[in-house]
C-alpha cells in the first residue's frame, strides 16, 4: 500500500498547512514540498488512516503524539457511539467510515482544538527500563545502558515512545 512518508508538517499564521514528503514506493526518496488541500481536523485523521505517515523526528514528535491521543479518541468514540455508528462490511469485518462521520462532527473538532491548545512541559525526559535508562531505538525495540549515556527526549517523543514500548513499563524521568 502506498502512503507518504512525512519529514515536516508546517502550519502557517494563516492555517495553510504545508508538508514535505516522499512517496514510499519511489526510491530513492524524492521529497517534495506541497500545501495540503484541508484543515487540521483532516491532516490528523490522514495521519491516523495511514495516507500521511510522519516519524518521532517530524516536528520532533508533536505529530506521532496528536495520532497517538486521536487514536485514543477514535477508540473511546467508537465505543460510546457503536449502536449510532453507519458501518459497511469489508472482508468480513465491519468498518465505520472515519472521515465521512468525524470530519464535521464538534465532538472531534472540539477534541482537537483542546488537544491543539494543550500546555506542555518543557521539560526534557529520561526513559527508565528497569535499572538502566533508554540510549537509542532500533527496529525491534530499543538500546538501554548507564544513565551516562542516557538519551533525552521531549514530552511528544517520550510519550509516543512509552506507548509504542508499553509492555516494558518504561518509566519518564524529569531532566
């Protein structure tokens, strides 16, 4: 399946949204910069289908966080809604058309603009597993070691890390 792999998201003061990206499937990677035809609301849940695929780096995590929270939303949603909910059934399984039922449904609106505004420290984090403290991620997990060579992480990335590692129980510690 084809997506577009995000390097950088710009909102402007007149909320253009404009994205540098490359497609998965050409290779070598050729990223282009190009404004992004919708609103907020949209981008997110185009990052939450998988069409727009940012990484911890872009916008140093901010992006992998608002997918992590809507997500979160999506689940809690779908749940209180799911006698309400129009689906359709694909490949045996029943699907409700995300976009077509959120896009202009307050609720979301009301979630995002909320989760836009939310304060976040500034703080920068350590990642505890066990005794030792988080140095690096690899494809399969991630690198642990002395707290000397601890690496740091902001409140997007060590929350978005944290979730995706969630069965090691990591734990944030305050720089």
């Amino acid at each position: 399946m084809s997506y577009e792999k995000v390097k950088q998201i710009t909102i402007t003061k007149d909320n253009k949204i404009f994205i540098t990206s490359a497609c998965n499937n050409l290779i070598p990677l050729d990223y282009s910069r190009w404004e992004y035809k919708g609103d907020i609301y949209s981008l997110l849940l185009d990052i939450n289908s998988g069409e727009l695929q940012p990484t911890l780096s872009t916008s140093k995590g901010k992006y992998e966080y608002y997918n992590l929270r809507v997500r979160e939303w999506l689940k809690e949603y779908e749940e209180k809604n799911k006698d309400t909910i129009p689906r359709h059934k694909v490949y045996g399984i029943y699907w409700w058309d995300v976009k077509q039922n959120l896009k202009v449904d307050i609720e979301f609106k009301t979630f995002v603009d909320n989760l836009l505004k939310e304060k976040v420290p500034k703080d920068n984090y350590k990642l505890k597993y066990e005794d030792n403290y988080l140095i690096g991620l690899t494809k399969f997990g991630f690198k642990y070691s002395k707290y000397s060579k601890a690496k740091e992480f902001n409140y997007y990335t060590s929350k978005v890390i944290k979730d995706n590692l969630s069965k090691y129980n990591l734990i944030s510690e305050v720089c």
